[in-house]
C-alpha cells in the first residue's frame, strides 16, 4: 500500500507562491501498522525532534507553549475539515505565527516520521541571507527546517487532527522565522 504526503512552510515576506506552491509531495511504502498517537507522545517527540536539529544547528532550545497548540489544534481541524493544504492567514494575530504543516495518509507516519520530514530538509540548506539558503531550487525546500532552526524562535505549540483519509499536523513558532533579509550562519 501506498501513502502520500504533502508539506509546506510559511513565509512571512508576504510572497505568493508561483508555479511552486511551496508544498513538497511524495509517496512511500506503508506497512498497515498505525503509528502511535497521543498529546503527550506528540510533545515529547516534537519537542525532541525539533530541538535536535536546532543544537546541530547552534539555536537554543525551544519550549513547549500551550496557547501556539492550542491555535495548531484549531487551524488542523479547519484543514483536515477541508482536506487541502494553505497556510492560515491569521487574521488579527499579532504578532503572527511562523507555521509547518505536514498531510499524509491518516495513522500512516509517526510524529518522529513527521518531524523528520522536515528536519531532513537541511540536505538542501546553505547558510546565507533568506531566502538564498537553498542549494538548488527555491527556498520553499528547506522552509520547515529553516524555521525549526530560527535562531529568534523561542517557543513551539504543535497539534494533530485527522480526516477519513488524513492526517494534519501544524506547528505554530514564536518568534516567527522565514523572514527575508536575515543571514543564517
């Protein structure tokens, strides 16, 4: 059996999104085993993950915010109601959210699973002025884990919400990252 994935950064520039919509596609082997699932599991894996990356990377560990998952747990039961892909636009917020999505077959990935996908986009990372950090195509390829490593970013609220087919995960960071003109070394 196979399942699909789909994944996209935020990016705080205000630049729309061309012919890449900014979304990462693929297809994978699934073993029919659902992956564990739990608010817990999630937090300490999330937590885990995101800040492995960020020592690799030289940030400072992030903390877990309730509020950044509770604002995750709303905008993942919009998508998995919806069943597509977009950033919310959140009206209002200030200051605004930086923001990871993943969508892939519902039990089919771990939170570790999720995580990584992002994580692994330092394979194409390049230090550099955002947006120039990406070895080849555009930035959209390393957004999530351009994010996850932040240097400003402090705080990390992540939710899961499913569908028949689906399931959504959203990460919400404060201070946001992505943002265009700022060197990552």
């Amino acid at each position: 059996m196979r399942h699909t994935i789909a994944l996209t950064a935020l990016a705080l520039a205000g630049t729309a999104f061309a012919a890449d919509d900014g979304f990462q596609r693929g297809t994978t082997r699934w073993n029919n085993k659902p992956a564990p699932r739990g608010d817990k599991l999630m937090r300490k894996t999330m937590l885990t993950e995101h800040n492995a990356a960020r020592r690799a990377y030289g940030s400072a560990p992030l903390v877990w915010d309730d509020a950044l998952a509770r604002d995750a747990a709303r905008y993942a039961g919009v998508l998995a109601k919806r069943g597509k892909m977009a950033h919310d636009p959140q009206p209002g917020v200030k200051p605004r959210q930086g923001e990871n999505l993943f969508m892939g077959t519902r039990t089919a990935y771990s939170y570790k699973a999720m995580a990584r996908l992002w994580v692994d986009e330092r394979r194409w990372f390049k230090k550099g002025r955002f947006p120039e950090v990406v070895t080849s195509g555009p930035w959209t390829r390393v957004g999530h884990y351009t994010q996850i490593v932040w240097p400003s970013t402090q705080r990390v609220g992540c939710a899961l919400d499913d569908n028949k087919n689906e399931d959504v995960l959203v990460c919400r960071y404060l201070p946001a990252g992505n943002y265009f003109g700022v060197e990552l070394k």
